[in-house]
C-alpha cells in the first residue's frame, strides 16, 4: 500500500490503471489512423491498465511495474484499434494472457529492469490493422538530442483523471545520463543507469504520463525505450524515464524462443 501510493503520489507511473489515474501522453496529438498496429492495450475486467508492444504474434513487451496491479487476475489484451471505445470493430483482436515473465531483477525502488513478457493464448492475426513492432538490430545506445515518438492511451490532462480513448503520439528529446542525474533534474534519486533512457522537452509540457506505461519510445523508426516513470508528468526538469530495450535483447530472445 505504502508503495502504491508513492507511486500516485510522486512518480508519473504513467503506468498505472485508470482507477490510479492513469494518464495519456501529454502534449501530443492522435496518431494516424491505423499507423500503430504494434500497440495493445493491456486491460483487467475491460479497462486499460497499461501500454504493450507487439512484439511476435504470441507475445506483447510491456512494463514490470504493471505486473503490482495485474498479480494473479485474468489479464487480456486487446490489438488492431486507435481507441479503446471502439473494441468491437472488426480490426479488433482480444486475447487472454498465458503466462507473465516479468524481469527476474526487477526493482520497484531503483526502477532498474522495468520490463516484462506476456506470453498470448493464441497468436494474433497478421494484418493490416494488427502487426509486430520487430526489435531494434544494433545494441547501441540512443545518441544524445535524438528525437523520438513515445505513444500511450494516457492522460492528456495532469488535472484530470480522464483516460484518452483516442490513441495519443508526443515527440521528446533523449537527454544524456549525466545531465539526467545532475542535480538540477533526477539528482541520482533515483540514479539513472545504461538500463535506462531519458527523454523530454526542453520547455516541459509534453512527456508520457499514468496509463501510458509500458508503451514504446521510438528512435529513428527502432523501438529503444519502454515507458517507465517519471515525477508527475511534463514537468520541464524531470523528464521521462524508460527502459532501454536493447539492453534486454538476449533476455526477450531466450524467453520467445
């Protein structure tokens, strides 16, 4: 309990259900219809909880953290549409969860290895509405002052409670660990490793936020990130934290094999 509300209280955890105010990206925009057919929706009893990846047709990447809300409830997962109000179009496909692999060495604390598996029932159909988000090919990290696109369903409104349903899209700019941990921003509380990649705008006001948690960052058309938290949310010296994917490569390889 103490935790979660930490969590609600101090960290974006965009992350979170709806019920902990779970929020969408903020200062983005709709994305083009269709144009994010990786993305799932990862709900408990019909409602959003947290972002995912398509990653192969049997499997969606998503944030450890989700996995305090998820425990042992039945979890689906819901593809191939822009809003969450529209689940009964025919672009649609919900499937139950298997099996959870949350990272072994999560830690709620440092927010080190944020970043889970969940295994389908049945692969997903392929197509035009539904499709994989492959993962990056190089192990490199993502260069300073790149800009990326980080998409989510959560709050666009820090004063509102109010999920999106319209999927959302926001560009941010990667900022190096040095200057993300300098006491001006994170202070090293908590420190920012090479796990990690750190992402915002110089001005503040655009950034993931509660229930944009587990969505991707994506660098130059490659998904490097995986939204993990942040304080509060577009908050100009406390941008957003993610899990930097190619560090987690041969551990997502050994799992989906």
């Amino acid at each position: 309990m103490l935790f979660q509300a930490f969590f609600r209280s101090a960290m974006i955890i965009y992350f979170l259900t709806p019920g902990d105010d779970a929020v969408e990206i903020i200062g983005g925009k709709d994305v083009r219809p269709h144009s994010k057919p990786y993305m799932a929706s990862i709900q408990l009893h019909q409602c959003h909880e947290c972002g995912g990846i398509l990653i192969k047709p049997g499997w969606v990447l998503t944030a450890a953290h989700c996995n305090l809300k998820f425990k042992d409830q039945n979890i689906q997962v819901v593809l191939g549409t822009d809003s969450l109000s529209r689940d009964k179009d025919n672009s649609v496909q919900k499937l139950m969860v298997k099996q959870k692999f949350p990272h072994i060495c999560f830690d709620s604390k440092s927010r080190e290895h944020d970043i889970m598996l969940l295994q389908l029932q049945t692969e997903a159909k392929l197509n035009k509405f539904v499709d994989v988000l492959p993962l990056p090919e190089c192990d490199c990290d993502v260069r300073n002052g790149t800009i990326c696109t980080v998409v989510g369903w959560g709050k666009t409104n820090v004063n509102s409670n109010k999920l999106s349903d319209n999927l959302k899209e926001v560009n941010v700019t990667t900022i190096n660990r040095a200057k993300c941990n300098s006491k001006n921003y994170y202070n090293n509380n908590p420190v920012i490793t090479r796990n990690m990649l750190c992402a915002g705008d110089s001005k503040g006001g655009k950034d993931a936020c509660q229930g944009d948690s587990g969505g991707p960052l994506i660098c130059e058309d490659e998904l490097q990130g995986i939204v993990s938290f942040g304080i509060k949310c577009g908050l100009r010296y406390k941008p957003g934290i993610y899990t930097r994917v190619t560090q987690y490569i041969e551990w997502i390889q050994k799992i989906t094999a």
